[in-house]
C-alpha cells in the first residue's frame, strides 16, 4: 500500500514491484535500440488480449526463446523453431502471434534495407505533442498510432493493430503519456527532447 512518502505516479501501475519498475525505468523513456524497439513491439503484439504484467513477468523466457530479439536471427527461424516455441511454457504458445513474430522479423530486415534504419524509421513517427481525449483523457488509439499501423500493415507486418501501434508509441517514448503530476514526467520529457532535436518527424 502506498504512504506519504511514496512518489506520485501514474494509476496504471499496480504494487507489484516489476511493474513499478517498469513504469519508472522503462514506459515513455526513448528506447535508440533497434533490438529492443523490435523487441517491444513483438512484446506488445503477444500482450493483445492479455494484461502487460503478464508479458512483463515472462519477458526473460521470450528473450531466450527468440534469441534476445535478435532481427536477423529471428528472421531465420523456420518450422522447426514454431514447433519448439509451441512447446515452451515460459512464452505465450499461440501460434498466431509466434509466427507473426518471424514474420515481423523479416519484414524489418526488408524495412532497414528500404529506409536505412529501424530506429529513425520508427522516431520518424514520435509526436512533440501527445494527443487527447475531448475531455483531456488518454486515448487508446490516436490518428498517429492508426497511420503507423496502416503502414506497418502495408509492408507486410502483423498483429500490429492501431491500439498495439498506440501502445508501442507510449512505452518507448515515441509519446509522453505519463500523467502531468507523475515524478517521471519531466525526466521523459526531458529525454524525448533531447532526442528530437535535429529530427525530422512526420506531418501529423
């Protein structure tokens, strides 16, 4: 239970020390990596239908099982790999999202040979200033998140819906979607900034 002394932090979080970590460590910080960018939102396609304590409690088992999110390797992955993902009780076995997650990996070996790199390919789609509900709320999807999944849906990508793009787009930093009065608000803020400065974002 929290006390006086606690830091103010956004609802979402429950006690539970992983995802408090995970919200102060992690959620809305600019993730430049484009392991973990992949990563994330493979993490994020699982997490559909799913509570993202859930993926966050199995996400080491996932980095075992599909090689750190290694792109390049995980493109190579071939049946025999679905049938060992299938049979591993650490991961979510749904086959759907397994091989989406190869799938995926492929077309981000075809997206860096197009744009030169997943990292600005992805920033390319942050916004300076975070959309809101009409009654200043945080919606599950936004305009933005919606173009992003159409693209990412046009070259080829799956299980990457516009509410999946949304959430991708807020836990990597892309959005700063941390509550106003939150202590970690600034910080990201402060970091997403920093990390803007000189880049071209697309037309919102």
């Amino acid at each position: 239970m929290a006390d006086a002394t606690d830091p103010v932090r956004c609802g979402w979080p429950t006690d539970d020390p992983l995802y408090l970590d995970y919200h102060d460590h992690e959620w809305g910080r600019p993730t430049t990596d484009p392991t973990r960018l992949f990563e994330k939102i493979c993490l994020e396609g699982f997490q559909s239908g799913l509570s993202w304590i859930t993926i966050l409690r199995k996400r080491e088992n996932f980095r075992t099982a599909f090689a750190g999110f290694d792109i390049e390797q995980v493109a190579r992955f071939g049946e025999s790999d679905i049938d060992r993902l299938l049979g591993d009780a650490g991961i979510i076995r749904h086959r759907g999202k397994i091989e989406a997650t190869i799938n995926n990996a492929q077309r981000a070996v075809e997206l860096v040979d197009a744009e030169g790199s997943l990292v600005d390919w992805i920033w390319s789609w942050a916004v300076t200033d975070p959309e809101r509900t009409d009654d200043g709320g945080i919606p599950a999807v936004t305009a933005r998140s919606t173009a992003l999944s159409k693209e990412l849906k046009r070259r080829g990508w799956k299980f990457v819906g516009p509410t999946t793009a949304y959430a991708f787009m807020q836990s990597e930093g892309l959005t700063n979607d941390h509550d106003d009065v939150c202590f970690v608000h600034a910080a990201c803020e402060s970091e997403r900034r920093d990390f803007l400065d000189n880049r071209t974002l697309r037309p919102t």
